[in-house]
C-alpha cells in the first residue's frame, strides 16, 4: 500500500520525543516539573466547574489580563523596587502550552532556507520545529569549563548572517547557564530583522527576566515566553503565554487553532495566577533544597554543575545511564544526558522539595556506592 508523502521536511523529520510513560506514582525528577501540584485554590476552582461548561468551546475572556496583573506586579524579592513592567491584554498571547507557542513562532516566521541561531545544548524543541520548516540551524556551543553564555560569538553571527530566529532559554536548559536581561536587549536591538525569543520558563528560579527592561515599541522584534508548568503545577493542562508587540504576537497566534486551550486549563490558569504566594512558596522551598542537595554533592566530591533553574546536572562514576536505570527501580525518575554535546554522561536532576532531594540523595548514595570523586563543574 502507498502512503502519501508529507512534505520532504516532514518524511525527513526526527521528531522530538521524551518517555513520558510510567511515571505516575514514582518521584518524577526527570523534566523539571512541579514536584508537589498546584495550589488548592487551583483544585478547587477544578472541581467547582459547572457540568454544562464541559459542552460548550472555552471562552477566554480575562485571561489576558489576568496575566498582565500577575506579570506587572512588583518584582520578586531582591529585585530593584523601581522595576515594574506594565503590560497590555494585546501583548500576550495564549497557548496550548509553550511547546505550541514554539511551534507557532516557526510557524508563522520560520521559512525554508532561514536560519535558527541558537545554543548548544538547549531544549531539544527547538531543532525538530526548526528543520519541520525547512530552516538551517546554527546552534553555537556554551564556553567550557562552565558553560558560559557564548555572548561574543552570538553577537558575531548576529552581525555577519542575520539569522531570522535567535532563540535563548535562560535560564538555559539543560545547562543551567544564565544571561542578565542587558545583553539580550543588547542583541534584539543590534538585530532587528531578526525576531529574538527568549524562553523564560525557568525565570522564577533565577529572577533575571527582561519583562522589567523591556521596551516592545523600541524593540517590536523580542518575544518573551513563560508558562505555568514548572512553578504553579500546571504541566498536565497545558498554558503557555508568549509576551511582546501586539503585531508580532497577533501574526504568530494567527497560526494556531481558534480553540487550542481547553475550559479546565482556562479555569485553572486563572486560579494559579491568583494565588502568586502558592507559587513563590514552592520556588522558595525548592530553592533551599537547591542548597541542601549542594552541600551534599559538594562534601561527598561528585562532580556537578548548577547555575539556574530547577535542576542540575551531575556526572555519576558509574555509566550515567545504568544509574539513571537504578533509580527508576527505586522509584526515582532523573533524565540521561546521553548524546547531547558537552554533557554527554552526566544526568539532569530536577530539584523538588528538601524531603523529595533527601529521597533522593540516599537512593543515590546507596547506587553509587561512595558517590564520584571530583569537583563542580
């Protein structure tokens, strides 16, 4: 039997994948999720749904601007007292997800023969949506021994081959590294044909976000992204937002569904961004298992490297991946680094709480008998 061909960048295609299957019940340290679930303000708002809500499309009418009072409240604790960004329902764009506001950015700028700059490593995404429209992909390494940002070098690319993507996760995943917001201002307004996304879903970790900065009349071509899975627990209904000028982010929502968010992901966004404490509770807890974990991996020798986010890499003696099968029998879920360039042996840990890290510090400690002499990365 025949089947018909998709185009030659699809039949090509190797698509980005992850094992998300068998998880449930097990201690999941393996994609930087919330560890613990959202707030139960957001499991009360749930269950409350009316039964007819479920028959009819969602509506989305003040979700928009539920997101720019959350976004444009005073900046977290330590922060400059003087930033605050005031933000327009028009500069946010909702999606089923960051991986469909993504999607949506190659969709609507990416063409066959552009070019992506980017980093390497970084989040595995970006590549498939990039070749799916038939894109070049410069992916420029972060500097060893740390992992620094590789800024000169962006710069250079930027000046010599304007790309028509530059794409920067910073926090970077999964390496952690962290770019304060001047440069990559600095970057959209050295390029400006070039749409310059910034994938902040890691931000609440770091604080080092550009929304305070950010000017999107003097600089239309920066998009920033965010979401509400990693800190406010919401990974398993999907809600992204991509934040900019209203032109750019009106033609990259022009490509996606009329209905792509569903009723329960509407309701609950609108919980958890109410509850902002709930949220900033759970970072400041994960952010002192951050610290434990640390004084453990520093004392017992094992190489590691943290600079961001919530997670770290470790480098165990034992191959990374018969480790990383050991602790799935304990029940502890991490993720193998095996086959992305400069981190190859080393596994990604995803920091929850200080009782979930002792879990599994003592399940580690056990695997590995001794732990790995060395130093941090």
């Amino acid at each position: 039997m025949t089947v018909p061909q998709a185009r030659p960048e699809v039949e090509s295609l190797q698509a980005y994948s992850a094992p998300l299957e068998g998880r449930r019940g097990m201690l999941r340290l393996d994609f930087n999720e919330n560890t613990v679930g959202p707030s139960p303000k957001v499991v009360e708002a749930l269950r409350a749904i009316p039964v007819e809500q479920i028959a009819v499309y969602p509506e989305y009418a003040g979700l928009r601007e539920a997101v720019v009072a959350n976004l444009s409240v005073a900046p977290r604790p330590g922060a400059p007292s003087h930033l605050r960004r005031v933000l327009q329902p028009e500069q946010i764009g909702l999606f089923n997800g960051v991986d469909a506001a993504i999607h949506a950015l190659f969709h609507a700028y990416g063409d066959r023969g552009d070019t992506l700059l980017t980093t390497s490593p970084t989040f595995g995404y970006y590549t498939p949506c990039a070749r799916m429209q038939g894109m070049a992909i410069e992916a420029i390494p972060y500097r060893l021994p740390d992992f620094a940002f590789p800024l000169e070098e962006i710069r250079t690319a930027l000046a010599q081959r304007p790309p028509r993507l530059l794409l920067i996760c910073n926090p970077n995943n999964p390496t952690g590294t962290r770019l304060a917001p001047e440069p990559i201002l600095e970057l959209a307004a050295a390029a400006p044909g070039t749409l310059v996304v910034v994938d902040e879903l890691y931000e609440a970790f770091t604080g080092d976000s550009v929304l305070p900065l950010a000017d999107f009349v003097a600089t239309p071509n920066l998009v920033v992204l965010r979401s509400l899975a990693k800190t406010a627990g919401l990974a398993g209904l999907r809600m992204g937002f991509a934040i900019g000028a209203p032109a750019v982010i009106d033609r990259i929502s022009r490509v996606t569904g009329p209905y792509d968010i569903n009723s329960f992901a509407v309701t609950a966004a609108h919980a958890a961004l109410a509850d902002q404490s709930y949220t900033d509770g759970y970072v400041a807890e994960v952010l002192r298992a951050r610290r434990w974990l640390l004084e453990q991996l520093q004392a017992a020798g094992v190489r590691h490297h943290a600079a961001g986010g919530n997670y770290l890499l470790i480098w165990p003696g034992s191959p990374a991946e018969e480790v990383e099968r050991r602790l799935r029998d304990a029940g502890i879920l991490v993720r193998s680094m095996a086959g992305k360039p400069l981190i190859e042996g080393s596994l990604r840990v995803s920091l929850g709480t200080t009782a979930q890290m002792q879990h599994f510090w003592s399940a580690y400690q056990r695997i590995t008998a001794t732990g790995t002499p060395g130093a941090s990365a």
